[in-house]
C-alpha cells in the first residue's frame, strides 16, 4: 500500500510538469548571470577590487561593479519546445587610480533578442538547453584628469547553454544553467570591433500559464 502511494505520489509530479511544458503554454522567466571571461560586466554580476604594483613602484587600484537582469517570455510552439523573446539590461561603474590619477567611467546596455529552449524530461528536475541572440546598444562615459568622452557601441551577442528547472509547484521552477557567450562590440565613430567571450552561470525563476 506504502509503495502505491508513492507512485501516485510521482505520477502527479510528472503529470503537474508534463502540463508545464506542453504545447500552448506560455512562461514568463527574470534572472541574472554570473560570469567568467571577458565579459567586461556587460552580461553578468560583478564586484570587484583588486591594486597592481607597476614597474617604477607605485600602484594602480582598479574597483569595478556591475549589475545585470534578463527576462523572457515564452511560448510552447510544440510539447516541451518554446520559442520567444528576451529582454537584457546592465549597468556598471568603476574607477582606476594610480600616481593620484583617477579615470571614472559608467556605462550602460540594452539588449533584445530571440531565444529557444527545450526541456528534455517531464520530471520534478527537467534538464533543458537554450540558445539566444541579443542585439542592442552600449553606452559608455569616462572622465577625469581633465578628460571627457561618451562612446556609443553597438551590441550584437550570441550564446547558449544547459541547464536544470527544478520545480516549486504546479506554476514555477527555479532555474541553474551554466552558460556560454560570444559579443561583439562595434564603436559607432571608429571602424572597430572588439570581442568579448564569457563562461558564466546563469540563474532566475521562471512562471508557467
């Protein structure tokens, strides 16, 4: 009888998500990323401090923070397969001192994009893998020591990844995904693009209807 129960028990746990995920549903999902790589605080969180000591002896402290949110929103165009759109923003400051010298600089992105997702398995735990696009703008302002400058950039990003929905309920599901992405980053007045690749572990909540 003990054992009947249990099964019934993880009958509907696979039912609740199997519904989750079927075709026609929507899902709306926030959340934010942290990374590793050159990601120069555009896709990810960041804090960080760290002092260099140079040549002739003296120091160059540099202090950097950033903040960064995506949201999605979704639809299952068949069972466990969704496609939709994404909705990126950061922002990000820091300081770089050295000889009594300190440059400022404050930037700031947005970003939208397509993205797909599908989700492997109908359990409490469903593995899923996603890909994604975002193209957008970066804005970037620099002064100090006399120094004044605004540069406009323009974003194009494309990554992907695997990861693990692990569901609170009939309706949510908190989300892990390690992660993989490639920018790229054009000067609006120069003829240069610098690229940028980032490892990272990306991580939210996500709302089914």
């Amino acid at each position: 009888m003990k054992n009947i129960w249990i099964l019934l028990f993880l009958n509907l746990f696979a039912i609740g998500a199997m519904a989750q995920t079927e075709k026609g549903k929507l899902f709306f999902s926030a959340g934010t990323s942290l990374g590793i790589g050159q990601s120069d605080g555009l896709m990810g969180l960041a804090f960080n401090r760290s002092t260099l000591e140079l040549a002739d002896g003296s120091e160059l402290e540099d202090r950097t923070s950033s903040f960064f949110i995506s949201s999605k929103g979704g639809y299952f165009i068949t069972d466990r397969f969704a496609t939709g759109l994404e909705l990126a923003l950061s922002t990000s400051s820091g300081s770089t001192e050295t000889g009594g010298v300190e440059l400022k600089s404050t930037s700031s992105f947005f970003g939208v994009g397509p993205f797909a997702r599908y989700y492997f398995s109908s359990k409490k735990i469903i593995p899923f893998a996603e890909i994604n696009t975002l193209f957008g703008t970066r804005n970037q302002e620099t002064s100090g020591s006399g120094l004044e400058t605004d540069t406009k950039f323009g974003v194009s990003n494309a990554g992907g990844g695997l990861g693990l929905a692990f569901l609170l309920g009939e309706r949510s599901s908190f989300d892990l995904m390690a992660s993989y992405n490639a920018t790229s980053l054009k000067e609006n007045d120069l003829d240069l693009t610098t690229p940028q690749s980032a490892f990272g572990l990306k991580f939210g909540f996500t709302i089914f209807f």
